[in-house]
C-alpha cells in the first residue's frame, strides 16, 4: 500500500485534536495502516477495540518506511501512540474485525465498535465521525 492510499492523520491539532497512551501490547503488523477504533484497558494502556472505557477514538499505526528510506516497524507494548478524537482522516478505509479494508461512502457517518472495527453500522456502535468526501473522514468522538 503506497502512502498516497495508506489512511493517515491529515488535520490534528494536538492540544485537542488527540491525545497520547501507551500501547497494552504489541500491536501486529497486519492491523497496521488501518483504521480502529481504541480504547483504555484498567491500566490505562490503549487496546484495540473497547477496552474497559469504550471505544474512545480512533487509531492509526503506520507501516513501511520513512521518507528516506528507513523501515518503519510496529509500535511494541508501552509505545506511546496518538489517539484521535477530533480532526481529519485522509484516505479513509473502513475497517472490519477481521481486518479487512474498503472504501468509504461520501456523506455517510460512521461507528466504531467494541472490536475495533469501523463502518457504517450504527447498531452497537460508537459515532466517530462522517465523510467529507469519500477518502475524508470529519473525526469527532464523544467522551
């Protein structure tokens, strides 16, 4: 997946726009350049999914290499991370429990659920934002 289509952080102002905790385990590389919805354990570490909060925001872990070339690796446990509550997505991809991408749907909102995954199911889910565009997601999670 090139970086023009990984999902990433596109408008994040970090005095608001997110917020920082470390990782409860290491998070694998096949749920890299995903997006998921996280929450805190009773550690306050962050888990893939619900955690004992509820889903608090959304989390994307990138992977491949840097600019000038250097592998980019899987966060280990106790990494901290970036979670975001308020701000934009670029490239969005809807993400199921199993992992699996697709794309989104301009003008449509979208949940997350206490597995993680991310779509257009409002059953059980958590609003996390809609789409600007189809690749552009407006995040905005309540506490």
């Amino acid at each position: 997946m090139a970086l023009a289509t990984k999902p990433r952080y596109e408008k994040n102002n970090p005095y608001g726009g997110s917020h920082r905790a470390p990782l409860a385990l290491d998070w694998p590389a096949a749920d890299a350049n995903k997006v998921w919805g996280v929450g805190l354990n009773s550690a306050g570490a962050v888990v893939k999914g619900a955690g004992q909060t509820g889903v608090i925001g959304l989390l994307i872990v990138p992977l491949g290499t840097t600019p000038e070339g250097q592998p980019l690796y899987p966060p280990d446990a106790g990494t901290p991370v970036d979670i975001m509550v308020h701000g934009e997505i670029g490239n969005f991809l809807t993400t199921s429990a199993a992992g699996v991408v697709a794309a989104g749907v301009a003008g449509q909102k979208y949940y997350a659920h206490a597995d993680g995954s991310v779509d257009a199911t409002a059953t059980a889910g958590v609003l996390v934002g809609y789409t600007v565009e189809a690749t552009r997601l407006a995040v905005h999670v309540e506490p």
